[in-house]
C-alpha cells in the first residue's frame, strides 16, 4: 500500500516556505504521495439560501493545485502528485487537459488526477459554470480528458464542451490515472463506471468501510476487476479534531487489511502553527508504521 501525505493549506497561510518545507519533508521521509485538496474561492456562509455545507470558509487559503505541484516537481525527485480532488466541473476540460499534461511531463509522470464535483456553488458561480449541471458535465469530461490526452486531433460534439479538429500539444507519454472522489452513489458509480480509483475522505467507519463495499459492488456491475482499481483513504476524523498518532497507524493497517491500496495522513484539526509541526507528526506515523516490518 502506497502512503501520502496531506498537505495542510489551510494552516499554513499561503506561505510558499511551508511549501519547500513539506514537500521537500515528504519526499525525504520515504513517503509516495504529496496530496493536495482545491478550491479556487472561498465564500462567507452566513446568510445564504441554500446553506453552504461544507467546511471551507472565505478564511481558508487554498493554493492552485496545479501550479503547487509544478513547483514541487522541481524541487522533488520521487514523490507522486495527488489532487485530492480538483472540482473538474467549474473548469474548461481543455484548459485541465493541458496544464494536467505539463504537469504530467515536468514531474515525469507523477501525477494522479484526482476529480470531483464540489459543494460551493459561490465557486461555480464566480467561474460561470452551472452548479446544478455539475455531474453531468463530469461525466462527459473524464473520456473527454483521455480523448485529449491520446489523439492527435479531435472531433467532439457533447452538451458541455465541443472541438473540431484540434488538439493538445505536446500529450502526456501515458493516460493520466483518474480518481474520482466524492460521497455518496452518485460519485462511486461515476468511479466504477469510467474511473482509476476512488479518493474515500472523512472516516474509516463512517466512509471508507461501506464506500469500498459499495465500490466493490458497482465495479462487479460493470464488469470490472478490483485489482486494477485504486482504493485511496485520507485519513480523517469525524470527532472535530484530528487523529493521534497511532489512531492513524491501526487506520492505516485497517485500510490495508480491507484491500486498500493508498492512504493519505492529514495532520490538520491538531492546532499546529508552524510547517515543522506538521511534518513531526507524519514523521513518527512513519516511523511507527515502518517499525511494523
């Protein structure tokens, strides 16, 4: 099982020094992964109808994944990139294919392309796209990105986006894996019908242990096999703050002995005020972890 880390944006105020630190942490403590989440606007909450119900507010920095990762990929060797997930919907499909394949090619092939729908329909708005429209736009997006990223020209007419013989150049060397996250059957079909993986968020017994039996029973409905399909954890807690060190070593064995096959360590929800905090915590779930055999 392959073992990431979460990086903790939102607590470290945008300053690109906890980027070096962390990212460069990550690679050096013999992790896999460096997992970013992404949100492009942040909005107040209060006084709106709907409600918003997720957890970000105008307050929370967010880095552009795209551009945190090209950096990283200069100052990295190793450690794959993980969009944990970017909201797909709000973007041009073939502005994504692009900066997704530069990404691809400068980090010489480390990226996964993490995929959602989203929550803030403040976001959507801001961006010009159709909050109410969102999953289906993803559907047509995901076999769209692979048109993009293995033909020389294309042709395609769809209800959200069209091309008449163009195409992206240079292309990727590969098809950019493609995770979907999200909650609920709405996500996890989409996952079993055209994705590489699954990005399970929030806690082991709350979403990950019926997400994976779920996964599990859509993949066989549409004829899949498991085994070439991802089963990725971020570890989270539900209780509001997060988890002790070894609460996310017996996780990680837990997600492991159901069949996971990636696992990403949030070290945020903890009160940390400094980059060398975060990077304390996740070096001795690592050493715990490596400790096992």
């Amino acid at each position: 099982m392959k073992i990431g880390v979460v990086y903790p944006q939102i607590e470290t105020g945008g300053e690109p020094d906890a980027l070096d630190t962390i990212g460069l942490a990550t690679e050096a403590l013999g992790f896999d992964s460096l997992l970013i989440y992404d949100h492009v606007v942040g909005a107040v909450h209060e006084g709106r109808e709907p409600k918003l119900w997720g957890p970000y507010t105008d307050k929370h920095p967010f880095h552009d994944p795209f551009t945190a990762f090209c950096y990283l990929a200069g100052i990295t060797k190793r450690i794959e990139f993980i969009t944990g997930v970017l909201i797909l919907p709000q973007r041009q499909t073939v502005l994504v294919a692009k900066q997704a394949t530069d990404l691809d090619l400068v980090s010489r092939q480390r990226l996964t392309l993490g995929v959602g729908t989203g929550w803030n329909y403040v976001e959507y708005d801001a961006l010009g796209e159709d909050f109410h429209k969102r999953g289906r736009k993803m559907d047509e997006q995901i076999p769209y990105l692979r048109r993009l990223w293995s033909e020389p020209v294309v042709s395609f007419e769809g209800q959200f986006d069209r091309i008449d013989r163009g195409n992206i150049i240079p292309r990727p060397k590969r098809q950019i894996p493609i995770f979907c996250g999200g909650f609920g059957e709405a996500p996890w079909r989409r996952a079993a019908k055209m994705a590489d993986g699954f990005i399970f968020a929030g806690g082991l017994e709350e979403f990950g242990i019926p997400g994976v039996k779920r996964m599990r029973e859509l993949l066989a409905e549409e004829g899949r096999s498991e085994e070439n399909f991802g089963l990725h954890l971020i570890l989270q807690s539900t209780r509001g703050k997060g988890l002790e060190v070894q609460e996310s070593v017996d996780t990680l064995n837990r997600w492991r002995d159901l069949g996971g096959t990636h696992a990403s360590i949030s070290t945020m929800s903890r009160g940390y005020t400094t980059p060398e905090q975060h990077v304390d915590y996740v070096a001795e779930v690592k050493s715990r972890w490596d400790a096992q055999g």
